[in-house]
C-alpha cells in the first residue's frame, strides 16, 4: 500500500484504486489492438474465454503464471470482472 502522509491509508487505497483502472485500461486497449471485438474486455478476460483456441490457451497460462505471486486463477478471475462490469453497466443505464 502507498502511504504518502501520516494517516495516508485513504490515498494509498485511491491511487492502488486508480493504478488497478489504469491497468485495466491498458489491458483493454492491448486486446482491441489485437483484434477483440469487444473493446470492453480485457486480455486476461479474453484467455480464459478463449482458453481453448490455440493462442490463447499458451496466453492464459503465461498470464496466470506471471500473476500467480498475487493471486490464483487471474484470467478466470478477469473474465468475471468483465462480466460483472458489463452487468453494472446494463443496469445503471436502463437505471437511468
């Protein structure tokens, strides 16, 4: 965690917070880059929807590898993040 002042615990969450968007940004400018046709969905998230294509499946592993110090199962994990933003996303509009 980032502590820039005594007590900063609040703007160390906000920047991990915005380091976390910013990297989801990046990882969903990189698939669309490669041809994804959704813009929304991030690498991560299209290797384990993908896992069985050849490819792919070499790239989720790879992915879950590099990220297994910090958690177990990334990709799979990713895809339901992307699930789960889209989700949000319906509702606040039809919310609206």
């Amino acid at each position: 965690m980032f502590v820039i002042e005594p007590g900063g615990r609040r703007i160390g969450f906000r920047l991990c917070r915005y380091g976390l968007r910013v990297g989801n940004a990046i990882s969903q400018l990189i698939n669309t880059l490669v041809g994804g046709d959704n813009p929304n969905e991030s690498v991560s998230g299209r290797a384990w929807r993908e896992r069985r294509r050849f490819g792919w499946k070499q790239t989720r592993i790879v992915i879950d590898f590099l990220f297994s110090p910090f958690h177990k199962n990334h990709c799979q994990t990713s895809a339901r993040n992307d699930v789960r933003r889209a989700r949000s996303l319906i509702a606040d509009s039809v919310d609206h």
